[in-house]
C-alpha cells in the first residue's frame, strides 16, 4: 500500500499529507537544487469573497485537478492551468471558521467538515452534493476544521473546538453513506475507562477536552492510524483537573477497524499552556543506530541496519520524540528549541511540568509562548537527508492566571505579549541533534515539502516569499514574492512530464512549474 | 505612560542607532487613507484568521486593546499607527453593547448578550436560581452545572429555556413571564461566555509580588539596565505613569507593538551593508529576507540590495538587550523588576 501511495505520489497528491505516513517527502527530482532557480511560475488562482482568506488547505492533485477548501467552500481546479472547474458553496449555520485543513477523496467522492459540525460528501466531477452527516454538536462550540483522512473502508474525521469544556473524539465514517462505525474519546467517559485514574473525577474526565484538530497518519501494515490530541479542558486554570489528564496533548495509535486504543504517548502531562499535542506523527521507516547515513544521497536513504517503524513528533511545546510506533515506547526526548517549562523527561520519556512555569496570578515567563515552538502546520521528514524539518519558535510570553477559584472552567487564564524567533530546524531523527538552523527575519509557521531533489519548500514568515532551501544545508536557493505569508503546506505533482509546486499564501493558490 | 516609553526608546535609540537616521516614519509609511476596517482587514484577516472571526465576538475596549496586544505578540505584523486604528475600529465598531444583542443568520448565528439584560436578570437568578445552582452558574450538590447544560447550550433568547423550565425542570418552579426567560436566557449565556477566552472576567491579579529592593540591585548590576536607563531621567516616576502589568509586559517585550502608545513612535531597526566592492549603506531597515535588503540611505533614498556572497549585512535592533533578557531573566527577579519600577513614583 505505502510503495503504491509512492508510485502514485509521483503525478499526484491525493491524501493531506500525499501519502499516510505525514513525511511530506516527494520523490520527485526534476526540481532539484541545481536548477531550481529556474522554477517559474505557471498560474495563480486567487479565490475571492467570504471565507476566501487565508487558504490553510493542504490540495489534494487527483487526475490532473487540484481539490481544496476553505470554511464552508470548495474548489476544484485545473492542475494544469489554474482554471476553476467547479466551486461549491456550503450554506453554513453558524460555527468557527477559523480555517479548513482541506478535504479527502477516495474514488469519485470527495469529503469536507463544516464549520457547523458537519461531514459533507461531494461528486469530485461536478462538486454536486451526495450526502451529509452530523459529526459534532455546533451548540457546545464544536466546530469541524481538520481535512478528512480516507484509508481502506473508512474516512477517519476529526473535531475542534476548545472554547468551553467539551470531550475530544475521532471517528470513522462509512465512506458510502457516512454512517458512525466508530467513535473513541480522547477522554474517559464512563467508570473504568482507562485513564481515568489521571482526573480527579469521571465529571472533570468527561468535559476533559483534547480535541482531534490533525489529520491523522497511518500504517496500513500494522492497520492503525496515528492520532494527535489536543489541550485539556479547562485550559489555563488547572487547579481542579490534577492529575496527567490523559488522553490529552498526546498521541495515540488507534485500531483502523474497531476505533480501539493500542498505545499512548502523552506529549505534555497536565499541559497547562494550550500546546496540544497535535502536531503530525509522522511515520518514519529507517534505521535506528549503525552508521551514519550519507547525508547527500538521493537514494532515498538506504542504511546496511534493517529499517524500524519509527513515529517522530516536533510537538507543541518544543519537545522532539522518537517513538518506536508499533508499541508506543519513547526512544528519543529531547528539546528541538530551548524551553525553561518542564523538569527533563520521565521514565517513558514523557516531559515533567515544572508547576513554578504554570500561569501563575502574578505572571510567569514561559517559553514557548501559547503559539508554540511550532504549530499545526506541516513537519517533513526527508529519507534522502535523514532529517526531520519543523517549521519552529523560540518564543516566550508572560502567562497569567486570572480565575483563582477552585472550580474554573474553560479558559482562566492566557498568555500576554511576547516575542518570538522563527526559524526551521532540521533535526537528526536518530539523535535529535539540529544538524542546521535557518532562521527567518519574518514571523509566523509555514507548512514543509522535502523532495529527492535535495529541496525543502516553504514560506518565510511575514515577510512574505515562497522559498526553496538546499534540503542537507539550509542554504537558500530561490524565492518568490507571494505577497503575503505562506499559508499551508507546499504539494508537488507531475504532469506531462513536468514537475509542479503549488502553495497558498493568503487568498492565492500560486503554481510554480519547471519548464523543459 | 507615552512619554515614558518615549523616552525609554530615545535612550536606546541614541545609543545604538547612527545620529543621521531619518525618522522612523521613512521607514515605514503610514497607511494614508485606509478606514480602520480595511485595517483590520488586512492585519488581522490574512494570516492566521479571516475577518468575519476577528469580529465574532464583541469586546471592550481594553479587552480588544489586549487581545490585539497579544496578537502582535504571535507575530501580526502593524505598526503602532495602525494597531491604534485597529483598536479604534474593533472598539467603536464590536463593542460589547446592548446594539449588538442578536446575533446574524446562517454562519453568524451566534448567541449574543445584552448587558442590560444581564443586570435586569441578576436579581432573579439571585433569588429563584442561585441557591441550588451557584453564584456562577457552575452547579453545586443540589442543582446541576448550568454553564455545560445542553438546554442552555442550545437555547437562543429563550427557546429552549422557557420550555424546560415551565415542564421539564426537576422542582417545579412558578410560572416565568417570557420577558423573565428572555433575560434568564442572556444571564445564563454572560456566565458561559464568562469561561471563554477574551472573558470579560479574565482580567490580570496583582502583580506586584516582588522585592523593589532586590529588583533595584539588579537594575544597576546584573540586569545591566543602568547602561541605558535611570530612575531620574526617562524611567523617572514610571510608577505614577504606568501600572505594574504594563510595566512587566513593557520591559520584558518592548518590541511588541501593541505594548506601546500610539504617540510614541516605532523604534528604527538600522542595518549597515557592505557590498562586495566595498561600499557601505546604512539606515533604517525597511525589509529584509534572505535573498534582498531594503533600507533608506543617508539621503533618505530607497535602496534594495541583493544579498549574495560578499554582501555583509549588520542589523542593529535598539531593543536587543531586552531580547537577550528573555532566556536569563528568573520569574522571582522578573517580579523584583517589576517592584522596583512600580515603586519610582
């Protein structure tokens, strides 16, 4: 499944991520970093009207179109020549239209959520609506924002939502009908679920929030999906939620057929600061140990040591992990930016808060800040360079409680000010060292593409260029003015024997293409 | 509290920045003519967030002064001009008033409260609902939490409410007038949107924890403060002129827009290139990435340099002190600071 989702990953982009495993790597070479100072550009489409800006969607490239989305909108286009083809409008009751990570296809269907609560199956020819379903309860501030995630017999939709105290859930879908098969909790819900033990009440536990805000990876070999959970309820003011408050801010690996739990990770125990834990796990298969690996090879990275199912996360809260994915054990913690929160590691290599950092009345200064030393957008791991990229801060605000009773709910508290550093690590998998740093002059996370052309694509920040990195070095190779900041993840296709990078910034979708 | 950031800028600036620098406005052109929504459109509706969010919720104006504080703390881009008209905008235009009490249709259905309302209410919930359910509506052992009750969750000016609680509450209850529901139904909606972010609860406690005196000895010696500031020249009766909060989020992040007054102006980034044969340009910074430079020379001239080998590029950033804070500085002498400034009344 993974070496074809490969072979199909050369002309197209059909999953989030363009394969399962969230590495965001390309094969593709006929960009490389000798001649990509020639990429040009080949169209831009600039959607217009409300719930135009910004484009977060990953597009998906299936047969020659480019789907995508934004709250209540999708687009299908031209992969070609940027001309729409279709445009379909959602008539949208209410919710959050903070953004739409994009869409999911399997066959001729194509899948959204809604930011009113909803899971919306289109005629990828037309964009004609086949059917609807109900997936969250818009009145409790859920809302849908994450792109839907099509594996083998099911499509795997996550919620959003952390204003007040709501359970985090994930579930899969009947692709044909959109019917429940299953639903698992982040949070215990019922006396004996497992963890329970890590609230102080069924009550907390059942209003315990760590919501599915990430497209989920998966392994189709060991048929279970990778999924990130996102910050406990409630969310600053802490005092009446002791305890690790699992299953939030970790993640979790989940049987693809019965919804049921395998192992956890929990990436911030007792966060306090809004990190979440969402950020991609992205699967990694490669050695651990033996000899370094050369680090220009175009390969794609063969070692002489058999390769491991590996799981790597940049999370939140500037912590890098190796996991091992098929049980779930840490094999690597460490920081990818400097952080003063946590009190090293435990003994499952999950970090340990250190309370003098929780929001404190009088003011704590923590790093990172509620942004994070990275954010929702997308990590890449290139098995040519061995390296894991992460678009990443140092970033330190000043965090304030502000409900000192001994029952607050939702918020209670947030940061203030700060300053921020961004940059992008490129961090060894196997040790977790930042092998380079680049650092941008703009603010802001932008999505990362690596590719076999030794090229990492991504934006820098507000100051508002498409660029391409040398992928070994970091070294800057080309740019484009995109007016604005790069506001998803970077997708490459080939089409008629040329090889296409097309990425949003704001209200554009801009394709750049190498011509022969 | 202007002139004192004024001058606190002054300081640094004339201590790092060249003496023939333009004025910060070359650096940065005002955006003439645009309407504080076209502002905010721009700032606040490209990057992270489109417009239509910015606006759900109405606020007050320090509220909105402080969430756009900590916008530019996640890395919006303004200048202090236009954080001003943003502010201005978002206060004048999405205040929280009883002009704004319903809510729109299809996308915008949002629940909305009337303050008046709320107030009309309070003595009602006082006397028929507070005993069993709380003081703030989060439940006690004799009635249940009403901030996580799907009937007020779902309820809308009433709908649900008046039903439930004429035939569907567990103790029965006399007959409430519609008039009485409807105002229930907005203090029962203030109490949920009290837990949310941007609450209008969620105001900073008391700061000022610190030992002045250790925070001055740290002042003059370690923190390295007394190069460029004193408490008789700029920071001299900072304590009158700020509160400690501002005084905390000011010296630690100066270089946050929204933290300064919109009288004071930006402080000038400077950056000296050298070309490759040998001349040199320097000025206020207008743009820099990896590939161009941009900055106005002595004559006050736009200039854009290609960045390549043999190009140097050196930035000067006033603030740059302050920065290097950040990694040092402990919470205890952050809040010593913070005590010793508040005391230079």
């Amino acid at each position: 499944m993974i070496a074809a989702l490969l072979l199909i990953l050369a002309v197209e982009w059909p999953t989030f991520n363009g394969d399962y495993s969230g590495r965001r790597f390309s094969p593709l070479t006929n960009v490389n970093d000798r001649n990509v100072k020639h990429l040009s550009l080949a169209w831009s489409y600039r959607v217009s009207g409300p719930g135009s800006a910004p484009i977060k969607a990953t597009p998906l490239q299936v047969g020659g179109v480019l789907y995508f989305s934004s709250p209540d909108h999708v687009w299908a286009i031209d992969a070609r020549t940027g001309r729409e083809i279709w445009h379909f409008v959602w008539q949208g009751k209410g919710g959050n239209y903070i953004g739409n990570r994009g869409v999911g296809i399997g066959g001729d269907t194509l899948y959204v959520e809604t930011p009113d609560c909803h899971l919306v199956a289109l005629n990828i020819k037309d964009g004609r609506e086949r059917w609807r379903q109900t997936i969250c309860d818009v009145n409790r501030y859920y809302y849908s924002s994450t792109a839907p995630i099509v594996i083998p017999n099911h499509v795997i939709v996550g919620v959003s939502g952390d204003d007040i105290d709501n359970p985090g859930y994930i579930e899969a879908r009947d692709p044909a009908d959109g019917s429940l098969q299953w639903r698992w909790y982040t949070v215990p819900q019922k006396p004996g679920d497992p963890g329970l033990d890590t609230w102080p009440s069924l009550e907390m536990a059942r209003h315990g929030g760590g919501m599915t805000w990430q497209p989920v990876t998966f392994d189709p070999e060991l048929n279970l999906i990778y999924l990130t959970t996102g910050n406990p309820q409630p969310v600053v003011a802490h005092v009446n939620r002791p305890g690790a408050n699992l299953f939030t801010a970790s993640i979790v690996a989940l049987g693809a057929d019965d919804g049921k739990m395998r192992w956890y990770f929990q990436a911030s125990p007792h966060d306090t600061h809004d990190w979440d834990a969402t950020e991609t796990a992205v699967l990694i298969d490669a050695p651990l140990g033996g000899p370094p690996r050369p680090s220009t090879g175009r390969s794609g990275g063969r070692g002489s040591v058999q390769p491991r199912k590996l799981l790597a996360q940049a999370s939140r809260n500037g912590k890098f992990f190796l996991l091992d994915r098929t049980n779930g054990k840490a094999l690597l913690s460490t920081d990818f930016v400097p952080t003063n929160w946590s009190l090293g590691f435990d003994d499952k290599g999950q970090p340990i808060p250190n309370p003098a950092k929780h929001p404190q009345v009088d003011g704590a200064l923590v790093s990172p800040n509620q942004a994070g030393a990275t954010n929702w957008p997308s990590p890449s791991f290139s098995p040519a360079t061995g390296l894991f990229y992460v678009s990443a801060a140092q970033a330190y605000s000043v965090w304030y409680l502000y409900d000192t009773g001994k029952n607050p709910m939702g918020w209670g508290g947030t940061d203030r000010g700060g300053w921020a550093q961004h940059m992008v690590q490129a961090i060894d998998y196997r040790t977790g060292k930042i092998r380079w740093s680049h650092k941008w002059e703009g603010s802001g996370f932008s999505g990362l593409l690596s590719t076999a052309g030794n090229l990492l694509f991504t934006g820098d920040g507000s100051s508002g260029n498409f660029v391409a990195l040398n992928a070994t070095t970091g070294e800057p190779l080309w740019r484009a003015g995109v007016r604005t900041a790069v506001s998803n993840g970077p997708i490459t296709y080939t089409l008629d024997g040329l090889q296409y990078v097309v990425v949003a910034a704001g209200d554009t979708l801009w394709a750049f293409v190498m011509n022969e | 509290m202007g002139a004192a950031i004024l001058f606190l800028l002054g300081v640094l600036a004339a201590a790092q920045a060249p003496a023939a620098a333009p004025p910060p406005a070359a650096a940065q052109p005002p955006a003439t003519g645009e309407s504080g929504e076209a502002t905010t459109r721009r700032v606040c509706g490209t990057l992270c967030h489109d417009f239509e969010h910015v606006i759900t919720v109405g606020r007050t104006r320090p509220q909105w002064e402080a969430t756009v504080e900590n916008m530019i703390g996640r890395g919006a881009k303004a200048t202090s001009a236009e954080v001003a008209a943003i502010v201005e905008f978002l206060s004048t235009r999405h205040t929280l008033s009883p002009t704004t009490i319903r809510g729109g249709v299809g996308p915008a259905d949002k629940p909305m409260v009337d303050p008046k309302a709320v107030e009309r209410a309070a003595p009602l919930y006082a006397s028929d609902c507070r005993a069993c359910h709380g003081p703030d509506a989060r439940g006690t052992s004799d009635g249940a939490n009403l901030v996580r009750s799907d009937v007020v969750l779902r309820d809308r000016y009433g709908s649900t409410l008046g039903p439930y609680l004429a035939s569907a509450h567990p103790r029965p209850l006399p007959p409430l007038t519609g008039i009485q529901v409807l105002l229930l139904s907005h203090f029962l909606r203030a109490r949920v949107n009290d837990t949310l972010r941007g609450s209008p609860l969620f105001t900073p406690g008391d700061v000022l924890t610190g030992d002045a005196e250790a925070g001055e000895s740290y002042f003059k010696g370690e923190g390295g403060c007394a190069a460029c500031h004193s408490p008789a020249g700029d920071l001299s009766a900072i304590g009158r002129r700020m509160d400690p909060i501002t005084i905390q989020q000011r010296f630690l992040f100066p270089n946050n827009v929204a933290s300064r007054r919109r009288s004071t102006p930006a402080p000038v980034v400077t950056v000296k290139v050298t070309t490759p044969d040998g001349e040199t340009v320097s000025g206020p910074l207008v743009h820099l990435d990896d590939f161009y430079v941009s900055l106005r020379d002595a004559s006050g001239a736009h200039r854009t340099i290609r960045r390549g080998r043999g190009v140097q590029v050196v930035k000067s950033d006033p603030y740059a002190a302050h920065v290097a804070l950040l990694p040092r500085i402990t919470d205890k002498t952050m809040h010593d600071v913070v005590a010793y400034l508040a005391s230079l009344k």
